[in-house]
C-alpha cells in the first residue's frame, strides 16, 4: 500500500546544490529533479561537474550548501542517503581476483539478503555475462566490466540507479543488452541517472536531460523540449534533384543553405547542408514536393541533442 | 514529472561490521599470493626443521640451533627466531601493508563506500579480515615448526641457563613463546595498515612493515642503550628468550610486550583517523609525503622517544648496555653448573647437584685492558667449581665469551680439554658434542644486577 505522500515524491530534488573542491568550484547552484520511473541524461563537457553531481546522489559526498532529497529522504552528511540507491561513477568497483559470479555473491552477502543471492543468475543473464560467470574479472574486457558493474548495481534492486558512462567500452550488442536493461528498470519505476559522452545513447535511452556546464545547470527538462528550443540546426538533405532542391531551399523562408564542408566525410555532389528550425524544414519538404523532388535523405548532421550541447556548453570567446 | 514510488521501505541502513569482514576476508584470500603463503607457512618450517635437523651441520651459531638434532622443540624455536627477523615483517607487509592500498590500486573505493556506507565499519571490517590472515600465517608457522617435534623427536630441550626442561614444560614456552611474538607482529602489522591508508597506491605502503621490520631488528644489534632498544617493538621478536631461563626474564618480556601494543595502537588509531578524513571524491595525491611525516611519522617517533624516556627515567640500568661484568659471571655460573650435571649424566659419572658445585665465575673483558661491560667478543670467564667427593679440590673452566648488544651470548669452551673442550659423548640420541664444550645464554638487560 503507497504512502499519500509518496505519490508526489521524486527520486532525487535537488536545490541550489554547490560544491567545491578547495578553489574549483565543480558545481554552483545546481537543480535537479528526477521522477521514477524515468531515464535521466546528465551531460557535459569534460570537468563541467557530472562526476562529482553523480557522487552526491551516491552520497559520496555531501554538497557545500544547498539541499538534496534522494527518495525523499533529506541527505545531510556523505554516505547517511536511504537504502534504495546503487550505481558506479568512474568505472565500476570490481575484484579482479573474484570470479563474475563471485563478485556478486560477495556483493550479496555484504548486503545479507538471499534474494539477491538468489537473484545472480538472473542479473548475469540479463546483461549478457552468463556464459563468463565463472571467469575472474582479471580477464574481461572494458565493455564486460561495464556490463558486470550494471549487474552488480542491479543486484540490490536500486530505486535508484546512478550510472556513469554505463555504455563506455562496449559493442553495440552489449549497448543494446545495457538498454534494454536500464529500459526495464525504468518501466519498473525505479529512477535512472546516468552521464554519457555520447549523445545519441542519451538521446536514445533518456527521456529527460540536464546539460551541465562549467558547474552550472544550461538546460534541464524533456529531450523533446530541447528539441523545440534547439532553434536552428544543420539538415543533410539528399534528393533526386540536387540543383532544382538547392533553389526550393534558398526561396523558403526561414531555410538556409550551409556550407557542405561540414558534412566532413560524408560530403557528396548530391548533398546539401541547410540550416532550419523543425516548422521552417517541415515547409521545405512541403516545397520540395510541390516542385517535384524527391528526398531521399533528410537527417541532422549533428543530433539536436548534440547541437543543444554544443550551444549551451559553448564558452564565449573572450573567455578561452 | 511525479509519479508514485513503490512501496519499498526506505532506510538509512548500513551493512554490520561483520559482514564487511567477510567480504574482507573473501577478498584476501582469492589473492594467489596469499594463498601460496598460506600454505607455506603451513607446510614449509616443518619440512625445513625436520631437513636440518636431519642434516649433518647444524646452525649452532642460531639460538637452539645446536639442539636440532636433540629435540624437535629447538627447530620451532629457530624457525621463531628467523620468523622474527625476516618471516613476520614480510607477512605483515604483504597483509596489512596492501589492505587499503589495493583498493586504490583497483580503483573501488566508491564501490565499497556505497556499498557499505561506512568509512568506520569499512575500517573495522579490514583490520580485523588482515588481522585474522596475519594469527592464520603465524597459526601455521607455529603448528607446523612445532609438527616437526613428531619427526625429529619430542624430547628435553635445554634452557638458555643449560637447565633441562620436560617435554610438556618445552612445549608449553614453546607455544607461549609464539604467542608473545604476535605482541609486536601486531604493531609491524598496524604500522603496515597506516603506510597502506597514508601512501595510497604507492608501493611504498605494501613495503613500510617490511622495512621499519629490518630497520627495528638492525637497531637490536646496534650497540645502543637498553632503553632504546626496549622502546622499539622489534624487541618482542627477541625478548621471549626469557621464557627459556632459569629464573624466567620476565620483567622484559613483559616490557617488550607492552611497547609492542602500544605501538599498534597508536599506529592503529592514526591509520583509522587518517582514513576517516580521507576524501574519496578526490584521487590527488598531492601533499602525500608532508602528510606521512606529520601525521604518520612524528606521532611514533614521538612515541618512541617517549618511551625510551620513560624506561630511563624508571629503570636506570636501561641507560647503559645492559650487560655487565657482575650479570655474565651470574648467567655463566649457572649455565655451567646445569651443563656440569648434565654431562656427568651423559658420562655416567657419580650424580651430582647443581649446588653440590658451588660453582663461581670470574669474567673480564680485553684482559682486563677495557672497562668489563658492554657487548663484544672479548668476554673471558674463568669458571671455579668444587669437585665433587674431593675435599678441597677446586675444578676450572675458561670460556671466550661472544656478547651480542642484545644480551645473548655464545661461551666457547677454551679449556681444559677434558671439561669443556670437543669431544663426543654418546647420549639416548646418539653422539653429541660435549654440552659444556659450547653452550648459549642470554642476560636480562633490565636487570640492576646479576
């Protein structure tokens, strides 16, 4: 039976969060909501305070002011969050001595509960370790480790999983296995935070997303918000007829072309670059079919995602 | 952006000491270097004793070494003696010295902070798993040198004062000399957990047992005054040599264990305090060598200083050697006169007494040349004794006389022939050298006088 007041409860609020590190100010005045039951990005630039956000919601720390609630619980002090929360932040903690079975088991019994020693299998199946379980770690790859540092994380049944860098290292079936995994935990109501470097696994994973930069919070909300609010970004757009496509797109309002040298390798005689927001692109494909051309390709040429990113991190120039 | 929480139970939980020991415990001994040492420790002093005691020259100049063929209870005091010097430092290293630093190594402090939510416990849980592998390495070293009694043979051993003790009163010092040792295993051992938690990854934490081991036992032969060497904890590794004489030493011993447990607690505290403020958010190591000087260094320095202080202050024989004229001509009187009966036994003379002798020693050193104390080799001690059934007729012995800064000394027999030069006598265990010929002793440092 739920409790009245969990029904409005967060995984994680977070209000005016700032910590530093004696003169480096790794996070300044930071907000963070995280519902259950969703999967939350945290992106960034290198030193731009992810880690060290993440290890306050693991209470590896405990922020200089500001207040946080992890389950709705107020932390205070490093390491006194509530039961309920597990996850990893520069790399998984594992024992290379230890067998992959082992690891967990250990893992389970420092918790001391039979469920989830009962439950090991299951994890190693789900992240795809099975047929290594009896292998010591000393051996695994990178991607292995990640995917037996997920399962040890899920091993305690977190309402709470923080994550960083989860798919770092692995091939896209253990990319697939570690979404469909953190998918299900979702569904399930727990809360996911994770940082990645990769935008299109934030993309494709995240329903929500805090872009952070030097400390401090550009953006927080749903993706698709970002989308709308991205403004302009660059299309690469194939048709059938290049020429006749280039003179639909310089007559529609709104639409601009683009240099195609940005395309990098993926630049051809039959490409074209533009620059547009979602209404006015929506306006050039109408166009374009009016006139008779066909579109073969129209895709960004850096994800909204990304280019939200790079926008809202971007340093000025006189600060470089 | 809300939405409802299962109903799980949230609580501040953290996991009991016990079960961290566990983990602890798990880890270590996964590690192959472990285990192998484990199992040396079990299996190799009682193939080495019953190989050497088998062994046609024995390691005479090692205390007990000369008793290896005699009785199986010498070899498991050899192998304590060698267990001291070197065995016992590298354990510790190798244990104590790597517990908090392996996790720096792998990288998993997080993990085991978020896991056990407790830098107290987490400490708890890693003393104590590398204080059970440091009583299980010297469990093994102890049941298997003294195993070796069942090969070579469970036999009288002789006393440090050429007294022959039983069987079951050998066995009994034996194991409690073992037992004393583990006094100042202790402090290398809690030395080991503060180099591990203060040096980080750096290899110098997994060494600092080791070398403060070799450092301490390098001061035990230095000729240096009594008090400081009493106030280093290397003094345990020797000061169970009391146990085997005639009155027992035990004001040092005790001493010697007592220094010894307040050095692993204090270095025990320091490492917990340290580890306690360390930032687990932060790898850095920067101030590293200022941090392991002030906070790990000084404080036992102090310590030390403040207990060679107080051994001056109270005991003022401490000040000096500890070895004099008036303790050697005591410790070889009776040495001789046990050693005396002994080989009338062994030569099935009439019986005899040790006061029936009335034996006396007078010794001098550098012919009298240098002041009579302090160690060094050029000890001469003249032993008178009354000849049993002979009115009036007096017996003497010389004996050259090897002293080490630690009290113990070898008294080589110099004439005449027939008393205490080399021959063999043939004993229940085969020939053996004439036991007045060369015999050990040891002196108590402490004592005001002999």
């Amino acid at each position: 039976m739920q409790d009245a007041t969990d029904i409005t409860r967060l995984a994680v609020r977070a209000r005016g969060i700032t910590k530093s590190f004696g003169e480096v100010i790794a996070l300044d005045g930071v907000d963070l909501d995280v519902a259950p039951g969703r999967i939350h990005g945290v992106v960034g630039p290198n030193g731009a305070g992810k880690t060290t956000l993440l290890g306050l919601l693991l209470g590896l720390a405990v922020a200089d002011s500001g207040s946080l609630e992890i389950l709705g619980v107020p932390v205070r002090r490093a390491l006194a969050g509530p039961d309920g929360v597990a996850g990893f932040v520069d790399g998984p903690g594992l024992y290379p001595a230890l067998t992959a079975r082992r690891n967990l088991a250990a893992l389970a019994a420092l918790r001391g509960s039979d469920a989830y020693a009962a439950s090991i299998d299951e994890i190693l199946s789900e992240v795809g370790l099975t047929d290594v379980a009896d292998d010591r770690v000393r051996g695994f790859s990178l991607g292995m480790r990640q995917r037996l540092g997920l399962a040890a994380a899920l091993l305690t049944k977190p309402r709470l999983l923080v994550l960083d860098e989860p798919v770092n290292g692995l091939d896209p079936a253990g990319k697939n296995h570690v979404h469909r995994v953190l998918g299900r935990l979702a569904e399930d109501g727990s809360a996911v935070v994770i940082s990645s470097h990769r935008m299109d696994d934030v993309e494709a994973l995240c329903s929500e997303v805090t872009i952070v930069g030097r400390g401090r919070v550009a953006f927080s909300g749903p993706v698709d918000k970002l989308r709308t609010e991205s403004g302009e970004i660059a299309y690469r757009l194939v048709t059938t007829d290049p020429s006749a496509a280039r003179e639909v797109a310089v007559t529609t309002p709104g639409v601009h072309l683009a240099d195609g040298a940005s395309l990098g390798p993926r630049a051809s005689s039959d490409a074209l670059v533009v620059r547009a927001a979602v209404a006015a692109l929506d306006e050039l494909v109408v166009q374009l079919v009016h006139a008779g051309v066909a579109v073969r390709e129209l895709a960004p040429v850096i994800s909204p995602l990304e280019a939200a990113f790079l926008a809202l991190t971007e340093q000025p120039e006189d600060d470089r | 952006m809300t939405a409802a929480i299962a109903g799980r139970a949230t609580s501040d939980r953290r996991v009991p000491v016990s079960r961290g020991y566990r983990f602890e415990v798990v880890k270590l001994l996964s590690l192959w270097r472990l285990r192998l040492l484990i199992i040396a420790a079990w299996v190799v002093p009682a193939g080495l004793v019953i190989e050497v005691s088998r062994g046609s020259s024995l390691p005479a100049d090692t205390l007990f070494g000369r008793w290896m063929h005699t009785t199986g209870w010498a070899g498991s005091l050899v192998v304590l003696g060698f267990a001291g010097t070197y065995a016992l430092p590298l354990l510790t290293s190798l244990v104590a010295g790597d517990v908090f630093s392996a996790e720096d190594r792998l990288g998993t402090w997080r993990h085991l902070l978020v896991a056990i939510r407790s830098p107290r416990r987490i400490f708890a849980a890693k003393a104590l798993a590398s204080l059970t592998v440091i009583v299980l390495l010297i469990a093994g070293l102890t049941c298997s040198s003294t195993a070796a009694v069942l090969s070579v043979g469970n036999r009288p051993l002789l006393g440090l004062n050429g007294q022959v003790l039983a069987p079951s009163d050998a066995a009994a010092k034996v194991l409690l000399a073992w037992l004393c040792a583990l006094a100042p295993t202790l402090a290398l051992a809690a030395i080991g957990l503060l180099g591990s938690v203060t040096l980080g990854r750096s290899s110098m934490g997994l060494l600092l047992p080791a070398l403060a081991g070799l450092a301490m036992d390098g001061a035990q032969i230095l000729p240096l005054p009594v008090a400081v060497r009493v106030a280093l904890p290397s003094y345990g590794f020797v000061a169970w040599r009391g146990l085997f004489t005639s009155p027992v030493q035990l004001g040092p011993l005790l001493v010697a264990i007592a220094v010894s447990l307040v050095w692993a607690v204090v270095a025990t505290g320091l490492a917990y305090w340290l580890f306690l403020r360390r930032d687990f958010t932060s790898i850095s190591t920067d101030g590293l060598v200022r941090k392991t000087l002030t906070v790990g260094v000084l404080p036992l320095a102090a310590l030390f200083a403040l207990t060679a202080g107080v051994l001056a202050v109270s005991a003022p024989a401490t000040k000096g050697s500890g070895i004099d004229q008036s303790k050697l001509q005591h410790s070889v009187t009776t040495g001789f006169a046990y050693l005396y009966v002994l080989q009338a036994q062994q030569l099935h003379r009439p019986s005899i007494t040790v006061p029936q002798l009335r034996a006396s020693t007078s010794c001098d050193k550098g012919g009298g040349l240098v002041a009579a104390s302090g160690p060094g080799n050029g000890w001469r001690c003249t032993v008178t004794w009354h000849i049993p059934g002979v009115s009036n007729a007096v017996g003497q012995a010389i004996y050259q006389l090897d002293v080490t800064p630690d009290g113990r000394y070898i008294a080589d027999g110099d004439g005449p022939v027939q008393v205490n030069g080399y021959f063999l006598v043939r004993t229940p265990t085969g020939d053996a050298a004439n036991p007045l010929w060369q015999f050990d002793g040891t002196v108590d440092l402490l004592a005001t006088k002999g």
